[in-house]
C-alpha cells in the first residue's frame, strides 16, 4: 500500500484536533528527494584499511529545515561489499561523530556474509545536537508555540532513518534497494518504528526497547504523572545508598526532562488541560506501531519488537498483550532499559547476546528467507491461589517446536512509570513438551501474592540462527 505524498498520521488527526494539537507531518516528497540532501563528502567510496572486503563512504547531509532558518544536518556512514550492488539494505541510527561507524556483531555478519548494505545516520539526544545546549529548547519553543508535534524527537528521530535510506537510494553504483530493514534501541528504537509507519520504502523494523503502545518514561508535559508514582520515585530515589547511583539516576531523570515541555510552559503560553493531556500521548504518535497495524499489514511491513519487561521506556505492556497478542516481540523477563551499573542497571536489553542475534535471524529470515518467523505462542495459564500452583500451557500455532522453553513469573509488580518496577524480581522454570507445537510446565509461587505477571520464552534454531521469542506479557490478579 503506497502513502499520499504528505503523511499526516491517517484518520488519528481527527482524533486530536479537539484539543487543537496537531500531528506533525513527513513531506514524503521531501523526504525521498535526493536534491534536498546537501550532501558533502567527508570520505568517498573506498576500501576498509582493515578490512578490504569492506567498502566505506561518509557524508554529511541535510536531514530537514526542522522550522526557517534550522537545518539539522547530521553524518551517514555507508558500507557495503567491495563488489556489488546492495539490493537488502539495513538502517540504523548510530553516534553523531564525525567518522566513519563500525558495524559489529550482527550487522557485521549480514554485511560480509550476505552482501547487506548498512547505513549510520548519526542521531542523539535533541540537547547534544547543533546548537548544542540550545536546539532541544528551541524545539520546546516551537512546539508550545505552534502545538505542532512535528517539533518533538520522536519527529525528527523519525525523519533521520528514511533521510539515511534517500542517502543510500543516491549512490545507485551501490545501493538499490529491494528490501529495507530498520533497527535501533531506544530513541533509535523510536526512529525505527516512525520511519517504518511514515516511509513505505521500508519493509521491515525491529525497535529494542522502544515505546510501543504508551509514552517513554512519563507524559511528554512533564508534571502530569500521577502523584502516587511522583512520591513512590521520590522515595525510591531518597533510599538509595550509593551516592554515585544517586546522582546517575538524577541525571537520566533530567536527560529526559530536557526534551520535554513543562506544565508551567504549557500554562504560560495559554494551553488548557485538554491539550497538555493530548499532547502526552500526541507527541509519541510518529512511532506508535500499534496504531497502524492494518495499514503496515496490507503493505507487507515485517514487525518484531525487542522489550524488557522492566523498561519503562516500553510500558503497557501487559495492555499491549491483551489488545495485540499476535505482535510478534520478545519480552525479556527483568530486562531493563540501560543505564549506570552503580543504579542498578546491570540487564540491559540491547546488549544481550540473544537480542543481536534475534537481529541476525530476523534479517536473514526477511531479506533471504533462509529460516522462518516463529509464531507468537497461544498461552493458556492456570493459577490456584489456594495452592500457589501456577500451571502453564503454550501452543504454537504454526507449529514451530521451539529447542529451549521457559515460564517466568513475577508476583506484586510495581506500577509502569515507577523506579521500582525496573528493579522487579523475576523466576523461571523449564517447560516441557507435551505434544506437537505444545510446551507445559508447572510450579509453586511464595510468598503473599496479590498478582502474578507470567511471560513465556522460547528459543528456535534454525539453519544456523537461533530466533528467541516470547510471549506477551500476563497478568494474572
């Protein structure tokens, strides 16, 4: 299915013009327009002095005129074969530095065993771009002004990817483009699902540790969290023992803040409840995946999301499970955004081995089709609070017979948005086949259990990959 020119978020533009906020829009025409680019070569087409099976490029484009008078413009680094055109293409969002990236682990791997071309668009924090210290508040500006969302990151994130693949569709000796895949963790994470819903020239996108289905870490109008999960943080931040833990976690808090707008500045530029309120959810709705599903269905788009079940980057997710439990993800149990170890973050999902290779999988299973999707499993559970016996029943409706099976459950889960819920404890226990496509297992939950949250995990390896899923996050009450 292709898009209209100008992309304006579909039917959902009705549903936020009664609080007079505004979805921003891609200018596809723009956006695929190669003479808008302004690119300058850094480093032109040659060898890896490292490796000379690798050939390399880095420019520097132009990724919009954000409002007049304000180019972003930010570094692409292009890699391919030494030989060959790249008809299978992987974008990513990577540093702003101006060099050349690296590809590593499974990006490598699709680049010299499969002839993958990879495109880096440098992309960070709104506060650590041109003007440093300035830009993220002139976006602040300019959204409380216009009441635009085209002036948010998950806009201009958004923007980067499908600039980073017009950038490849210009070297024509190299790039042609038959299939196209986005990745990304975080912000990148973001960029990869907005970029996939805007830009049909996108054919599949797997976020890491992305909002799916709610906001990041808190409402966009920072001081409309609820004020049971402001003094539950409040709290969780005043017991801390360790100083250094302290003072990183207080300082994720305000990265996050700085590419926000406040309720003061809402209230000072006339805004009413009903728009602070919108803009919440508005402001997240380039690269919300679940809202466009129908339409990413027709069009063919391949989806897989990577979350960790304390993240609250990626809240909602037990909703999510309820409302689209045939999204294809993988839920890791206790995993956590990132973020300082001296916090305690120490199961941070982009970099976990099974994470990288989901990508190797499900790159080889889009571009080359050399091993198949799995599935999301059809889980039944059974849960005796007289008892505390927890019996569970996973069906694959495919019939895919996943090598490795495991239940995890985790009892009295804090709120999404809270600090705690990122530090919640979980357990495991083996399942066993039954029957075909089918995987059972029982255990005994301790301790005073008001709800039990259960996801199931399942690793299938085929034709030399090993494709890790999961089922949708559970809550039993």
């Amino acid at each position: 299915m292709k898009f209209p020119s100008t992309f304006a978020a579909f039917a959902l533009s009705a549903l936020f013009a009664h609080a007079d906020i505004t979805i921003g829009r891609f200018d596809m025409a723009s956006v695929r327009d190669t003479s808008t680019l302004e690119t300058k070569v850094i480093e032109d087409w040659h060898l890896n002095p490292k490796d000379t099976a690798i050939r390399q490029k880095l420019v520097e484009i132009t990724v919009c005129e954000w409002w007049p008078g304000m180019k972003v413009r930010m570094p692409v680094t292009m890699l391919a074969p030494a030989t060959g055109v790249c008809t299978n293409v992987l974008i990513e969002n990577t540093s702003s530095q101006l060099k050349v990236a690296s590809a590593t682990g499974a990006k490598l791997r699709l680049l010299k065993e499969h002839g993958v071309g990879l495109v880096f668009i440098g992309m960070v924090p709104i506060d650590a771009m041109e003007p440093l210290g300035k830009l993220h508040l002139m976006m602040e500006e300019h959204f409380i002004q216009t009441k635009d969302t085209r002036y948010t990151p998950a806009w201009i994130w958004g923007i980067s990817d499908m600039r980073a693949l017009t950038t490849a569709i210009a070297e024509k000796a190299v790039f042609q483009p038959k299939k196209v895949l986005a990745t990304g963790g975080s912000k990148r994470g973001v960029a990869t699902a907005a970029a996939g819903i805007a830009d049909d020239r996108f054919t599949a996108i797997m976020p890491v540790v992305a909002p799916v289905i709610e906001s990041p870490g808190g409402p966009y109008v920072e001081g409309m969290m609820s004020e049971k999960i402001v003094k539950m943080n409040e709290a969780f931040i005043a017991a801390m023992t360790d100083p250094i833990g302290r003072e990183k976690l207080l300082v994720r808090q305000k990265a996050r803040s700085d590419e926000r707008i406040t309720v003061k500045m809402a209230r000072d530029a006339g805004w009413n409840d009903a728009e602070m309120k919108t803009a919440c959810t508005a402001a997240w709705e380039a690269c919300h995946t679940t809202n466009y599903l129908d339409v990413l269905k027709k069009r063919g788009t391949e989806i897989f999301y990577n979350q960790g079940s304390n993240d609250n980057v990626s809240p909602g997710l037990v909703e999510l499970g309820r409302l689209f439990p045939a999204l294809p993800v993988y839920i890791v149990p206790g995993g956590q955004h990132g973020g300082a170890k001296e916090a305690g973050f120490i199961k941070s999902v982009g970099g976990m081995p099974e994470v990288d290779e989901n990508l190797y999988a499900f790159a080889t299973h889009h571009f080359f089709a050399t091993r198949r999707m799995v599935a999301p499993p059809k889980v039944t559970t059974q849960w005796d609070r007289a008892t505390h016996r927890l019996a569970v029943t996973v069906v694959f409706p495919d019939g895919s017979e996943p090598q490795e099976n495991s239940v995890w459950w985790s009892m009295n889960r804090h709120p999404d948005y809270s600090i705690a819920m990122e530090f919640d404890a979980w357990s495991s226990a083996p399942l066993k086949k039954s029957r075909s496509a089918t995987y059972t297992g029982e255990t005994t939950v301790g301790g005073d259990v008001k709800t039990l949250n259960v996801i199931t995990v399942h690793a299938h390896q085929e034709n030399g990959s090993t494709l890790t899923v999961s089922s949708p996050e559970i809550r039993l009450e």
